[in-house]
C-alpha cells in the first residue's frame, strides 16, 4: 500500500513538474507573440519598458501557478475521457492521434489556467494604456486646437491686411478722384473767365468803334 501511494506521489510530482515545465514555455511563447505583434499588443502600446516588464512579471506572478494547475487538471480530463483505442485511418492521423491524447487535454488545460491567471495583470495593464492613451489623445487636441486657433489669428491678420490694403487703395482712388475733379473744376473756371475776358474785350472794341 504504502508503494502504490509513493507510486501516485510520484506520478503526481512529475505531472506537476511537467506543467510547470509546459506552463513557462508556454507562457514565454505567449508573451513574445503577443509583445511582438503590432495588433496583439496594441492595448499596450503606451506602456514602457519597465511597466511591459512589470505586467510580465506580474502575469507569470498568477498565469504560471494557474497554468500548472489547468496542465493537471487537463491530465486528469484526459485519463477520465482518453479511449481505450484510436481507429485513424492512415499513419499520420494515427501520430497526430497519439500526440494529441499525450499531451493535448494537458496544453489545453495549461492555456485556459494562464490565460485566467494573467487575467487581472493584463486588465491593469490594459487600463493603465487606456487611461494614458486617453492623455495622449487629450494632449494630441490641445495641440489640435491650439493649431487651429493660431490659423484662425493668422487668417484673421491676413484678411485685416487686406481690408486695410483695400481701404488705403480706396482712399488713394477718393484723393485722386478729389484732385481730378479740382483740376477739371479749376480748369472750367479758368475757362469760363477767359471767355468773359474774351467777351469784354469784343464789347470794349464795339463800343470804341
């Protein structure tokens, strides 16, 4: 009795110690593809170096520990459902048959523990990205703004400019127009007293004569 005990003893330690093993791969796997992935990573992209470290760390902290446990759980999944045989038809379906009721149930359980147990640390991260990314964006329409309000002074200079330009041109149209007028008004009197000069002078000879 006390033989079969150590038997299961040890059978468990070495499951626990193959989840281990599977659930770090797996978790180092998972975190380069998603930290390098442009789309996986986008709800982490305002993070920095040390924060992307610190939700790493934080993540393995739950997502290993929970990883090991849904490797054994997924183990024990399998030797309750596991078929006494497997009928493929060809030699690599019957591999990829045995491969998946080896270590299948197992990985699938690994995958479901880490992903519940990064859980909480990649919401924390993605709510700290979110509210920087809300900065960024706040940042990004002040600047909006302020671009917007020193194009509208400049459009309002530009069309003052050009107000006064067109002011200053119709004050130099009215003064030359005034002195047209001056010129032609002086000229008609210039005119009208040559031609009473002119009439006078024709009467002073008449009446000469």
């Amino acid at each position: 009795m006390s033989d079969e005990n150590a038997n299961d003893e040890a059978g468990g330690n070495a499951q626990i110690g193959c989840g281990f093993f599977a659930a770090l791969v797996l978790f180092v796997l998972l975190t380069i593809v998603i930290l390098t992935n442009e789309n996986l990573s986008l709800p982490f992209a305002t993070l920095g170096g040390f924060a992307k470290f610190l939700l790493v760390a934080g993540a393995a902290v739950l997502g290993i520990p929970f990883g090991v446990l849904g490797y054994v759980i997924g183990g024990k999944v399998r030797e309750a459902i596991i078929p006494d045989a497997v009928f493929t038809q060809g030699v690599e379906n019957l591999i990829k048959a045995k491969i998946f009721w080896a270590i299948g149930p197992q990985l699938i359980g690994a995958v479901i523990g880490l992903g519940l147990g990064s859980l909480p640390a990649v919401a924390i991260g993605a709510h700290v990205n979110k509210g920087r990314v809300a900065v960024v964006e706040a940042e990004k329409r002040k600047i909006a703004e302020e671009t917007d309000r020193k194009d509208t002074e400049k459009r309002k200079m530009a069309e003052e400019a050009q107000r006064k330009k067109m002011e200053a041109e119709k004050m130099r149209d009215t003064e030359r127009r005034k002195i047209a007028e001056e010129a032609e008004r002086k000229k008609m009197k210039e005119k009208k007293e040559y031609e009473k000069k002119t009439a006078q002078e024709l009467l002073d000879i008449l009446h000469a004569k």
